[in-house]
C-alpha cells in the first residue's frame, strides 16, 4: 500500500511540487466558487504577473551585464601602456598599480560573483517559466471545458 503524506509531497523534487500545486490549485478553483469567467481573469492575471517578473528578472540581468562590460571598458581605456608605467617613477608607479588593482576590485571583481548568481538564476526562472505557462495554458483549458460543459 502507498501512503502520500502533505510532508512527502512536498519532499519531493521542484517539479512535482509544482504540479502538486497547479492541481490543488485548480481543484480549488473549480470547488470553491462558481462563475469560471472570475477563475479565467485570475488564471490570466497570474500568467501576466508571472511574464512581468520574467521580464524584470531578466532586465535586471541584462542590467548588470551591461554595467559591468562598461567598468570593464573604462577600465581599459583609463589603462596605462608598459612603455609609460616604465617611465614613471618608482613610487607612482606603485600608487597606479594599487588604484588600477582597488578599480577591478570594486567593479569587475565585485560583480562578478553577483552576476554569474543573478544568471544562473535567470536561467533557472526562465525554465521555470515555461513550464509554469504552460501548466497555465492546461488550467485555462479546463475552465474552458467546464464553462463549455455547464452551458450544454
């Protein structure tokens, strides 16, 4: 015999919990009040919500991406050759060695950790996504064919 406790549902991996919770959702949905154009409109806020947060997460990423890759630039540009720091003398070229190095510290260096988390989970959303659209897509459907077959 199988015994599926609330605990080992949830136990499970992401994806199952996922479709454990667009079930149960729709099952409440559909037990708890009657009139499926109200449950349409909520279904369809939810996947308009859930295309805007993708999109914010999204720009976020581009965001920094873009942030970066100019630090990156100035970086270069602001970048002394070999023949002038030779020319400098001892003492600044030293001071120039430690601005340039705190400039990478504080910009590339720094966000380069927080980029490659914020990718990753972009990435991670984005199939997330897909899957959650098109769950919304399945529940939209029954409501569909609940209103077709309440009005037959």
């Amino acid at each position: 015999m199988i015994r599926y406790t609330f605990a080992s549902l949830f136990k499970s991996k992401i994806k199952k919990n996922e479709e454990v919770v667009i079930i149960c959702s729709t099952v409440f949905l559909f037990s708890c009040k009657s009139g499926v154009d109200a449950h349409k409109a909520a279904i369809e806020e939810l996947g308009t919500n859930w295309d805007a947060a993708t999109a914010a997460a999204t720009g976020f990423s581009e965001g920094l991406t873009k942030d970066v890759t100019g630090y990156t630039e100035a970086a270069a540009a602001m970048t002394l050759s070999e023949d002038a720091v030779k020319g400098l003398k001892p003492d600044m070229a030293a001071k120039y060695a430690e601005a340039t190095a705190a400039y990478k510290a504080a910009t590339v260096d720094a966000y380069a950790p927080i980029q490659t988390e914020l990718n990753d989970f972009v990435t991670m959303w984005t199939e997330k996504a897909a899957g959650v659209t098109a769950r919304l897509k399945m529940v939209l459907l029954l409501v569909k064919s609940k209103e077709m077959l309440l009005h037959k």
